[in-house]
C-alpha cells in the first residue's frame, strides 16, 4: 500500500516548491535507483499539472566511482557540453538522493573528484541560476542507518520535517530575515569557539522550502575580509565520501589560516581548502530552524537545517547574497549551539543555548 505521505511530500515539491505548470520543461533527476516511488509520482504530477516536456533520469554512485577511479586526464577534461545544452532548455528540475552507500567514494581519487566538479561547475551554476530547482532524500535503509535510526523511524523523521505548512514557516523566517537585513556584526561564542564578522549590506535570504526539502534556514554572508577569530564544528559532516569530525577553524582577515580535523583528516580536509583561493574563505552563514529536525543525521539536507544550529560555511557564495567570493567548493560545515553557546547581533544577544532569547524572535522557537 502506498504511503500516503509519500504523495503529500510529492505534491509539496511539485506544486509549492518547483511550481509545476504548463509552460514547463522537467528534469526529475535521482542519485539511487530506491528513489523510484517518488520518481514516479513526481512525474505523474508534473504531466498532471500540463508541463510541456518532463525528463526522468537515474544515476548509480556505485557506477560513478569507477570514472573517478579509472578515468585518465582526457575523460576528466571532457566538458559534456551535450548535458549543458539540455539544461539551457530546462525551466524546473527535481533532484532526489536515494545512494545505497554515503561513503561510497571513500576511496575514489579526491584529486579527480575535485577536478571534475570544477570542470563541471557551469552544470550546477546553468540549473541554480536558471531553473525552478528543488533538491531531496529519498527514505533509504542506508540513509536510516546512517541515521542511527530504523527506516520506519527516518520515514517519520523526513516526512515531519518536510511536510508542514511552509507558507507558514515562511511568514516565521521573515522576522529573521528582517533583524538581518538589519544588522551589522556578528559574534558567536561557545565551547572552542570565539568568531566575529561582518554582514554589513548583505541581505537576510529565508529558506522556505522553495530549493531544498527539507528545508528551514535563514542565511546571509559575511563580508569577505571581515572574519576573525576561530570556531570547532560539532556535527559530522561526509563530504567527497569521507567523514569529518571536529574540525577547526582559525580565521585571519577572513581567511582560514589554520585547519585542523579529528581522526586524521586534517591532511584531506587541507587538501579540500586548497582546491582554489576561494575554498579557504566563507561564502554563506546561516542559521537552521526547522522545527522538525532536531539531531544529526551525517546528512547535510538535514543538517545544516536542525533547530539551534549554525554553519558557516567555506566557498562558494550564492548569488542571492554575494560577498564575492569564488570557489569549486560549498561544504556547509554546522555547529550545534549547546549550554552556554551565544549569538550576538551587533553586540545584543538573540540566541542562547540553541533558544532564541530576542523578544522579537521567540515567535521561532515554536
């Protein structure tokens, strides 16, 4: 029998998030063939709602990992400009996680890896700056392992944090967006933690769910140069299939001038940080309050989305809020604020503890 969650989740992506109609070109693109419930509802929904053209691929991180593993420097250098071309013609796209193994590319080539996702980077910029784009889980047993949960459980989880009212959530945001656009600097204090920087005239950008599900976060950038001091994540984050845990940052004018990680992975998150001279800078800060999402799941959709939560994050800026900053990189990296962390904005303190404490914000914590 079908979940009939499964079809509400469906109808949130298509008709809120993506906002399907007949004028449309869709590409449905999932990362594990398990993503096909959802595959198949999302396309019955978008040929329902008129789109003139919908598109559904599969794609096998098991498969990929023997391009990077096996590719010479010609393959790697191949720009696809075939894919580019159709992702000219596409106006929404609908992408679903649903890999079978997050560190699947424990042991691919992190130098081939890195090079190709800067080669390929004008696929992500063509679909971000130019489509009505959504990106999603599928509830997998891997996923809920990696989750420390059964699948029953992480099929809860997912679904209380991706189906709740967003038009609401979206009017809660904008008193946040609002004390952003406001504010000048920034201080977050905490346990090995003492950062300061500037937002000055970068706007506040609300996360309601248009672009990511789930979603739930308000983020903005700091102005480039402006970062100082040093910060320790405290949530595992996997990226490039390799997991790191508590890494640390220390920022000199902006830069991360020291980086260490547990378990010995300073050398590969270094290595990660020097991929251009826009890794080693922060393209995005931002502040998670969904309120279904309260504990790491070692799966940054989620992550970087828990109530109480922040991420400064290395890279790339978005366009929405650009502090100039350019690089192949985005790792959304998050803290939990715990007992005793604090927020400060222009020297007022609005959260506490992972609670926000501003009279004017209280309205979140609900």
């Amino acid at each position: 029998m079908k979940d009939p969650r499964l079809t509400r989740f469906a109808e949130i992506l298509v008709d809120y998030s993506a906002r399907i109609n007949s004028d449309d070109v869709v590409l449905i693109n999932a990362s594990g063939f398990e993503a096909a419930p959802l595959v198949s509802e999302l396309y019955s929904l978008c040929l329902g709602r008129g789109a003139k053209y919908v598109e559904y691929s599969f794609a096998s991180p098991e498969i990929d990992r023997n391009f990077y593993s096996l590719a010479n420097s010609e393959q790697l250098s191949y720009f696809p400009q075939h894919r580019l071309d159709f992702y000219k013609k596409l106006t929404a796209y609908i992408g679903i996680s649903a890999g079978n193994n997050s560190m699947v590319m424990a042991n691919a080539s992190q130098d081939a890896m890195l090079a190709y996702q800067k080669l390929t980077k004008p696929l992500v910029d063509q679909r971000v700056r130019h489509t009505k784009w959504v990106v999603t889980r599928y509830p997998t047993h891997s996923a809920a392992q990696e989750a420390r949960m059964s699948l029953e459980e992480y099929e809860d989880y997912l679904f209380s944090a991706c189906c709740i009212d967003w038009e609401r959530e979206s009017e809660k945001q904008e008193i946040l967006k609002g004390m952003i656009d406001r504010t000048e600097t920034v201080r977050i204090s905490g346990e090995d933690t003492d950062i300061s920087f500037s937002i000055k005239g970068l706007p506040g950008i609300k996360c309601d769910g248009r672009f990511n599900m789930p979603d739930g976060e308000v983020f903005t950038a700091p102005v480039r140069d402006s970062v100082q001091g040093h910060i320790t994540y405290n949530c595992p984050s996997i990226y490039q299939g390799k997991e790191y845990n508590g890494v640390r940052f220390v920022f000199r004018n902006g830069r991360i001038v020291e980086a260490a990680a547990d378990a010995g992975m300073t050398d590969a998150l270094n290595r990660i940080l020097d991929t251009d001279d826009g890794a080693r800078y922060i393209g995005e800060f931002s502040l998670g309050i969904n309120p279904g999402i309260r504990q790491p799941m070692r799966n940054i959709l989620f992550d970087e989305k828990i109530f109480g939560s922040i991420h400064l994050t290395p890279g790339q800026a978005y366009d929405e809020c650009d502090n100039g900053n350019r690089s192949a990189v985005h790792w959304d990296l998050v803290k939990i604020m715990k007992s005793g962390d604090e927020i400060f904005f222009d020297d007022v303190l609005i959260q506490k503890d992972g609670i926000f404490v501003h009279n004017d914000l209280l309205r979140l914590n609900l």
